[in-house]
C-alpha cells in the first residue's frame, strides 16, 4: 500500500491540497455526486483526493484486518470496540482495492507518512492497521478504497466549469461518523443552503 506514486509533488502556490471539493449539481461525472473530497495533493502534475462521506456497506473495519491477515478470525471478537468507530470509506473511483488512512496527526511512520496539513496525514501501510488494531494508532482515523485522481490541469478546469466549490477541511467533516451530512454541513460552511443550491439547479 505504498502511496510514494501518489505523491505527485509538493503544493504549490495555489495549491488546493487540503481543502475540501464540494461536487456541484452541474457535476457531469454521477460517480462524484453529492461527494465531498479532501484533497491529500494538488500540484502542475495533478491531483489526488478521498471522498470522505461515501461509507462502504459491504466492508467492516474488523472484517479487512481479518482479509489483510493483520489479525486472526478467531481474534476479531477480542478487539477494543472503539475500533467499531473505525470507518471504512468508498474513496474513489481509481484502484478501489487500494486502501489509505486519513488521520490525525499523532501517528507518524518514517517514510510512509505523508503529512498532508498540521491536523491530517494520509498513511498506506499494513502497519497503521496493525497499530490501530493493537491501540497504538492514530486517535481518529478512516480507512478509504480507493481514490479520486486528476491529471495536470484537470482539475483546475474542472473548478472553472462550476463543477466544484472549495471549502476548509475540518475534523468533523473528514472524521465523523454522520456521513449523511457532511454534503450540507460543507455547504454551509461557505453560507450556501443546500435546499437554494438544489433549486437552482433545478432551473439551470
């Protein structure tokens, strides 16, 4: 789960890397629908993100360690139950069997931790599940598959054509457990109301 291709060069000025991407009702592609993404990089070369508020139904957090052989089956049903907190995310279209945590920064592994902002860092090792497993991880976290992914200059025109605003990230928005309003939550953050945003798009 190496994320050292995904490091597509530091931030530059004008860099996004860190916001969150707000899709917008003229949003062409319907896999980003409703989808707020937080930007783990944004450089000339492109972008790379996570959706945050799309929750996989079909993964637990206890099954995948158990998949990844991080922990046996038969010690699924000793783990702390604040791994149950522990969300496992559809994070993008791109290498969905490819997973990478978000979290807070109090874990940090040499070489394999990309420290994203002072209050987020993305890390793509089997070692961050066993840290967490044995609960010596990070204090919020969640697991995402996969990844949404901009070539150079995509994304800029993207933003341009309306199909996303940009917001500050929060813990809240990247960490908790309410997916279902996380879409509104980010829209009010900018004094947007969701209903307004809907109805106007209704009569584009």
């Amino acid at each position: 789960m190496s994320i050292n291709r995904l490091m597509i060069g530091r931030p530059e000025v004008g860099s996004l890397e860190g916001q969150m991407l707000i899709a917008m009702p003229t949003m062409g592609d319907q896999r980003f629908s409703r989808s707020l993404v937080y930007l783990c990089a944004h450089s000339a070369e492109g972008a790379m993100g996570i959706i945050v508020n799309r929750r996989s139904k079909s993964i637990k957090f206890t099954d995948l360690l158990v998949q990844l052989e991080v922990i046996g089956e038969e010690d699924a049903i000793r783990l702390p139950p604040s791994l149950g907190a522990v969300q496992v995310l559809r994070g993008g279209p791109v290498e969905k069997g490819r997973g990478f945590v978000l979290h807070s920064p109090d874990y940090h592994a040499a070489a394999a931790t990309l420290s994203i902002d002072p209050s987020v860092s993305l890390t793509a090792t089997v070692d961050i599940l066993r840290a967490i497993a044995q609960g010596a991880g990070p204090r919020r976290a969640v697991l995402a598959l996969g990844y949404a992914g901009w070539a150079g200059g995509q994304l800029e025109e993207e933003i341009q054509q309306n199909g996303w605003l940009t917001c500050a990230a929060d813990e809240n928005l990247l960490f908790d457990q309410d997916h279902a309003s996380k879409y509104d939550r980010a829209l009010r953050k900018l004094g947007i109301n969701p209903a307004a945003l809907v109805s106007e798009a209704g009569h584009a």
